[in-house]
C-alpha cells in the first residue's frame, strides 16, 4: 500500500491548492500499477475541492494524505472546524458556491466525516 502525508499551508490559499494538486500528480504518477489517466484526474478534482473546502470553512489549514488501495485511492483531509460539509444549494448568479461537496459524493464511491475533538477528516474513496 502506497501513502502519501502533505501539510497544506494557509498562508496563500491558491498555491496551496495547487501544490496539492501537484504533489497528488506527484503520487499518482509513481503508483504501480499505473492509474488510468481519467481515474487520476478525478483523484486530482477531488483532492482540489476537499482541499479548497478545508482552506476556506475548516480553520484555514489542512493536512493531505492519500492512500492507495489495491482497487481504490483514499483521499483523507483534516481540518481543525468540527462542522461536516453539507450539501446546499449551488449558487447559479453569485459565485458563492455549493458546488463542490456534491461533486465530491457523485465522484466518490463513498465519503466519510469523522468528527474528532480538534477538528475533522472528510474522506473519500475513489476508483484506482
């Protein structure tokens, strides 16, 4: 089983997010056997909104770890809020969002919430 552990800083949100991106790239790329390119980029996607939703709702730092299964990778985020996602309306007109967390569970084949004292860690399994 191959893991992968990234502290994401919270000091400039965007490029947070995009070496998230970047190092998931990182772990995908090294994974034997090979990920389809598809079922990496969807790892990608879902790391980029967990990841974001982490930054911006759940205390402004988060921690990254990615496990790969033999048939799935897990991708866990750990933020310090104890509020779970939810799924609400997406805003069509104003760019307030909505849209993230149930992309997540249509892409998933499962997402968990697991409320700690300190925090919370959202994670969801994806197709290898």
């Amino acid at each position: 089983m191959d893991t992968m552990s990234v502290n994401v800083s919270p000091l400039h949100s965007a490029t947070s997010v995009a070496g998230a991106r970047e190092s998931t790239r990182g772990f995908l790329d090294g994974l034997v056997p090979a990920i389809e390119a598809e079922a990496a980029d969807t790892v990608v996607l879902v790391v980029s909104e967990l990841v974001t939703n982490a930054l911006r709702h759940g205390g402004g730092a988060c921690t990254l770890e990615l496990i790969a299964h033999p048939d799935s990778v897990e991708v866990a985020v750990r933020d310090r809020s104890p509020q779970v996602p939810r799924m609400r309306t997406p805003d069509l007109n104003g760019g307030a969002g909505g849209f993230g967390w149930p992309m997540v569970n249509r892409l998933a084949r499962a997402t968990t919430v697991n409320r700690q004292a300190d925090g919370k860690t959202v994670r969801a399994f994806l197709a290898r």
